[in-house]
C-alpha cells in the first residue's frame, strides 16, 4: 500500500502516466456508464467506440514510422486496406467467385496475425527500394503506394467485387464468454459465442484488448535496442550510421513494424464492418491518421492514442451530429428561416453546418501546426526539436 | 544519405527497360488501330499535358525553393476554375455565340482570375508556411494540407457538392491536315499553355527576379547574404505558381466543360506527378513532364482500361523516384 502511494505521487506529475490512468479507467467504465447514462441504449455509442479503438490502433502504430523512426508516411491508409481485404478474403464465400472456385474460412484469430504478417510484408516491399531515398521523397513514394493501393482492389473485379467490396465477411468466435450489466444483460456465461454486429460490447472489449497489447508490445519496442536505433536515425541518420547502427534495415523493420498494426485493425475493422469497401481507404484516411498522431504528441504513444481518440470524437460524432442539432437550435430559437432551403441559394441552415466540415477539419490542421507544433501531449525530445527547429538558423534575419 | 540506390547506372537500366516494354506494349496497341484514331488521342493528350504542365510549374517551382509539397495548389488551380465561371455572367459572356468579340472579355476574366488566386495563394504562404519555415519538414506539409481542405471547404460551401458546367465558348470546329482531323480547341489551349510555360520559363531565367528565385532555391543562407530578400522571393514564387494555376483553372474549364470543388486534388497529385518525373524543382522538366504525364493518361484511357490509368500514372510516380529520383531532366537537390 505504501509503496503504491508512492508511485502514484511519483507518477501524479508525469503527463504520459496519468494520461494511460485516465485512457485506462475510461475504456473500463465506458460500456458501463454509456449503458447507464442513456437507459440501456447505448449500443450504438459503444460500437463508435470500438471503431474510435481501430483508429487508435492506427495511430499507435503511424507512430512507431512516423514518431519514433522520423519516416514520413502518407499513404498509411493502403496497409489498412491490405489487412482489410486479407481477412475479407480469407474469410468470406468471396473466393468461391475468382479463379480459385474454392471459399476459404480462415477463423478470425489466425486471420489477425495473417493479416498483420501481410501488411508488413507489404511495409517491408515498399520500404526495401525506398527507403534508401531522402525523406520527403519517401514521403511522396507513399502517397503514390496510397493512391495506387485502394484503386488496385477496385479494379481486381474478379477477386475483390470491385466498387462493391466484398461482405458477409466471417465474425470471430470464441469457446465461451462473459457477458453481464455492462452489455445490458444478466450476468452470464455464453458458450459457443460469437461476434455478432449487433452485440457493441464484445467488439469494444476485444479492440481494448488488442489496444493494451498492442501499446505494451510498442512500449517494450520503443525501449529496447531497435527503439533507440529508431530515435538515432531520426535524429542524425550519418552520425547513427556511424555508431555501427545499420540504418536502412532500422528504417525498414520501422515500416514493417508500423504496417503490421494497420494490418490487424485492417482485419478487426473488417471484420466488425462485415464489409470491405475500396472506399474507405483513400487519402483522407491516411491524412486524419497523420493528423491524430500529430494532434496528439509525434513520438509518444499516449499522445497518439489521445489525439486518435479527439480527432475521431470531432470527426464522426461532432461533425456529422452538427447538422441536425444547429437545425434544432434555430429552430428552437424561433428562427425556422435559418432552416427554410432556398433554391439556388440558401441551403438551409443543417445542409450549410454539413458543408463546414472540411473547412473545420483544415483549420484543426492549420491551427494545431502554428500553435501547438508539438501537440498535445509531447514527447520531450520533439517538442524542443519542434520549437527550436532542426534547420542551421540564419546567421542574421531581415527585419 | 551517402549512396542511393537511384543514382547508380544499375537502377537506371532497370527503369529504362520497364519504361522501353511499356511503350512497346502501346505501340503494338496503337498498331491496332487506325491511324486517325491515334492522332486525334495524341491531340487530346496533349492539350491535357499542357494544363498538366501549367500546374506542374507550381509545384515545381514551390518544391524547388522551399522544399514543400503544397498540397493546396491544385485546389488553387480549381479556385481559378471556380472565380472565372463566376465572372462569366459579369462580363455578359454565355455559351453559344463564340467569336473574336469574346477574345476581350476572356481576357480580363482570365487576368481577374489569375490576380485572385495569386492572392490566395500568397496569403496561404503568409500564414500558413512562412511562420513554419524553420521547423520540420512534417509541419508545413501539414498545414498544407489543412489549407488545401480549407480551400476545398470554401468552394463546397460556395457551390456545394455538385458537377458544374463550364461554358463552352471555344470553337469547336476541326482543322483537317492532310487527313489528320485537329480540333482547334486543342489547339488553343496548347498554344495558350505554351505561352505561358516559355514566357515564365523567360522571366525566370532573364529577370531579376527570376534570379533571386534561383539563387533562393540554391542557398537561402548565401541568398540572404547577397542581399536577396527572401520573404519576397519566395512570395514572388507562390504568387507565379498562382497566376499560372489560375491559368490552367480557366483552361481547364474552357477545355473540359465540367469542373467540381474537389477537382483539384487528383488532378493536383497528377500535375506533382509530372512534376517529379520531369525532375522536381526543374522548370522546363515540370512542362515536358506534363506533357508526357498527360500522353500517358490518354493512351491509357483509350488504348487501355481507363480504370487503371490512376494506378499506372501513380506507378510512374513511384518507379520514377526508385529508378530515378532526380527525374527526366533532374535537378540534383541536396539532402539538408
């Protein structure tokens, strides 16, 4: 007991810490509050939650290439689809229809490592020619590889559907499960369970799980010999070759590594979906989780994860809620010719808030550049880097 | 980086002989058919090469001075799509009269235009990127990005989500040269282009100006040394990129007839593209690159799947900087 009082007034001024206490008390309650606050409706709030879970994923692992390793990545989103469409089609009827005739039911758990092997695989095909490159050239490289990937599961109709993507995918299944008043239901073992899309709360505790062991694995990498290989390259690249570190394979090992984790959310998103569509893989995608690490903190991993989670909740709660609630507000307000559609003009004051939304997301960009470079939740090492920049200053300015 | 793996004669072989099967594969394509056939898709190739280049030279020239992708210039380019078509009805022009007492009015709609979105995309320099100028390079591509959403955002919510048609006021009659059948549609806007691209290509090259663009992008430091303002130069820079992004905003339009609020970020990412294969940060490469990246797209659409034309454009882009990262005519920039 004294010892744990100790670490916690130890710990009470370190922002990482009590960041992971307030992410871990949150995801543990979440269900169980959501479920109270709304009277046993919370169903769909919890399933949000999950998706935020894949998002958060993501970003752990956009972090590890872009926080630790210093690589500029742009088209994150394509490893999302290559584990994506790994479990799409390893666990559905869709190859029953492409030259293979035979469908093939890989059950989730394998699919999950399958895929995470997959996208790496893929991380580790792009990075070996690439990498050698200079930075922002990579940078380029992978936002071609981003464009180039969702379109390539588009046009290979006979595998993939094509614009329909493939659905019906398999749901995890498990010997037996614990369910209780956190989903809504009586305390109970189910055997044989499954997962199916209505039941919120196994997917929420299932990405939870992935997210603790995935943020565990990260945390144990960013300390260890390849970690620190990642922080030298990203610092100095000559002077860490010149350490004995071999550079080229730190940098690839950093983007196969990142890959993988997109690869299993890819999986679980999928999965949960039970739809794998070439649409939801685009550049946007790529970019909101470039931002979330961004927002949150480069290089610190309860950073990433916060930002992930704000981003998200402004993205696809606030935003899209936006519309009908400012419509309800004049409304309210006696102001219904806010809300009235003019033809060729005025589209009404909801249609008008929905249009904002790129405007929203740019500023958010824009203002979390100027004002807060180091984000949220910096590490210390990048937000000095951030502010006193990495550039030889001029000798003199012109005023 | 000490060697890369581009440089060396190897990789350059490689990425010759992908690119010497590629254009064999078209050829025995275009064997296939007609004659006619191929010359009225070169035309169209390379009218859309042209636009292609007028954007590419922004990029370009951005890249080469401040080492910055700005993500927002081809919605700079669509900008200038959208404030023409707006001052269409201004100007009293309308589609179906076409004819030389329309010269004048384009004219000064094309310079209100090109003076509007070189505003913008100052401003944006301004605020965005010039605050950021020492930070790393992650920084300003983000905000590049944030404003390429703002600019998006403004014209979605000034038009909203729709396809909207573009006056056709150019003739559409064809030119028949010894049997090729020519459109003069075409033809104007590759002469149009051409102007454009060899006078700011001159300007760069003759004024002084030009040159301290070109000792900017080289050394800022020693730039700064000699006296150069850098603020302005680079300004000087967004704002060229600006007027001929507008440029081929009203080209585009004129030439295609259909413009939409979020054109501007594939044909962006095609126009860098070109950009990057005719030698990122080299002018005349940024034409030749558009050109070409605008022949490619043509053949590909016609000759192949069109479907796959994005993959393959895409492909150039990454095999260009595995093979080749300097480009077709290059520009050696230094890692710093």
């Amino acid at each position: 007991m004294k010892r744990l009082s100790k670490l916690v007034r130890e710990q009470s001024k370190n922002p990482n810490a009590i960041a992971y206490a307030a992410m871990a008390v949150a995801g543990l309650t979440f269900p169980g509050i959501a479920q109270f606050a709304t009277g046993g409706n919370a169903d769909y709030l919890v399933s949000l939650a999950a998706d935020a879970g894949v998002f958060v994923l993501l970003a752990i692992g956009l972090n590890v290439v872009v926080g630790f390793a210093g690589l500029l990545d742009l088209g994150y989103a394509a490893f999302f689809a290559i584990g994506s469409y790994t479990y799409g089609m390893l666990a559905s009827q869709q190859l029953i229809s492409s030259p293979l005739h035979t469908a093939l039911h890989v059950p989730f758990w394998i699919a999950l490592v399958l895929g995470m092997f997959i996208a790496a695989g893929a991380g580790a095909l792009l990075g070996a020619p690439t990498l050698r490159l200079r930075g922002d050239y990579l940078a380029i490289v992978t936002l071609g590889f981003g464009e180039i990937v969702p379109r390539f599961f588009r046009n290979m109709r006979e595998w993939t559907s094509g614009v329909n993507g493939i659905s019906a995918l398999d749901v995890p299944t498990l010997p037996f499960w614990i369910t209780g008043p956190w989903a809504n239901t009586e305390l109970a073992i189910e055997q044989n369970f499954r997962f199916v899309t209505f039941n919120a709360t196994a997917w929420y505790v299932l990405i939870v799980i992935l997210i603790v062991a995935s943020v565990i694995g990260v945390n144990n990498l960013h300390g260890s010999r390849l970690g620190r290989a990642w922080m030298a390259v990203r610092e100095d690249e000559t002077a860490a070759a010149a350490m004995g570190v071999n550079t080229v394979n730190t940098k690839l090992l950093a983007f196969a590594i990142g890959a993988s984790f997109s690869g299993f959310a890819g999986a679980f998103y999928g999965a949960k979906l039970s739809l794998v569509s070439p649409e939801s893989f685009g550049f946007v995608v790529s970019i909101t989780i470039l931002s979330m690490v961004v927002l949150g903190g480069m290089g610190n991993i309860p950073g990433a994860m916060v930002g992930a989670l704000l981003l998200y909740a402004v993205l696809y709660k606030f935003l899209p809620d936006a519309p009908l609630q400012a419509a309800s507000l004049a409304h309210s307000l006696g102001l219904d010719w806010l809300n009235t559609v003019v033809p060729d003009g005025w589209p009404g004051l909801g249609e008008f808030v929905s249009r904002l939304k790129f405007i929203i997301f740019g500023l958010i960009l824009v203002t979390i550049m100027l004002v807060r470079p180091q984000g949220l939740l910096p590490s210390r090492l990048r937000a000095q880097e951030l502010k006193r920049g990495v550039h030889d200053e001029p000798v003199t300015t012109v005023p | 980086m000490l060697r890369s793996f581009g440089n060396t004669s190897f990789a350059s072989l490689i990425g010759l002989l992908i690119a010497a099967a590629a254009i064999a594969l078209t050829a025995q394509r275009v064997l296939q058919h007609d004659a006619s056939f191929f010359f009225q898709i070169l035309t169209i190739g390379v009218a859309d090469g042209a636009i292609y280049a007028l954007i590419a030279l922004g990029y370009t020239m951005v890249y080469g001075i401040i080492e910055l992708i700005n993500f927002a210039h081809g919605d700079v380019f669509t900008l200038g799509a959208f404030i023409s078509l707006a001052l269409f009805p201004v100007f009293g022009l309308a589609e179906g009269g076409s004819g030389f007492g329309y010269v004048l009015p384009l004219l000064a709609i094309g310079l209100i235009t090109m003076a509007l979105c070189a505003v913008v995309n100052v401003t944006i320099e301004r605020v965005a990127y010039r605050p950021l100028r020492h930070a790393p390079r992650l920084a300003p591509l983000i905000t590049a990005i944030g404003m390429s959403s703002i600019l998006e955002g403004a014209m979605y919510l000034w038009k909203g989500p729709f396809n909207l048609h573009y006056p056709d006021l150019l003739p559409a009659t064809r030119l028949d040269i010894s049997g090729v059948s020519i459109g003069v549609k075409d033809l104007i806007v590759l002469t149009l282009a051409i102007v454009l691209v060899v006078a700011f290509t001159l300007f760069i090259n003759l004024s002084k100006l030009g040159k301290a663009m070109r000792a900017t992008a080289q050394d800022r430091d020693a730039a700064l040394l000699m006296g150069i303002d850098i603020n302005r130069t680079i300004a000087a820079t967004f704002f060229i990129g600006a007027v001929l992004a507008g440029a081929g905003g009203i080209t585009y339009g004129l030439y295609i007839n259909n413009v939409a609020f979020d054109l501007g970020f594939i044909t962006g990412l095609i126009a860098f593209t070109a950009a990057v294969f005719g030698g990122i940060g080299n002018i005349p490469g940024a034409a030749i690159g558009g050109l070409l990246i605008g022949m490619v797209r043509a053949f590909s659409d016609s000759y192949f799947d069109s479907s796959w034309t994005e993959v393959v454009i895409f492909g150039i882009l990454i095999a260009t900087l595995v093979f080749r990262p300097t480009g077709l005519l290059g520009m050696r920039v230094p890692e710093k």
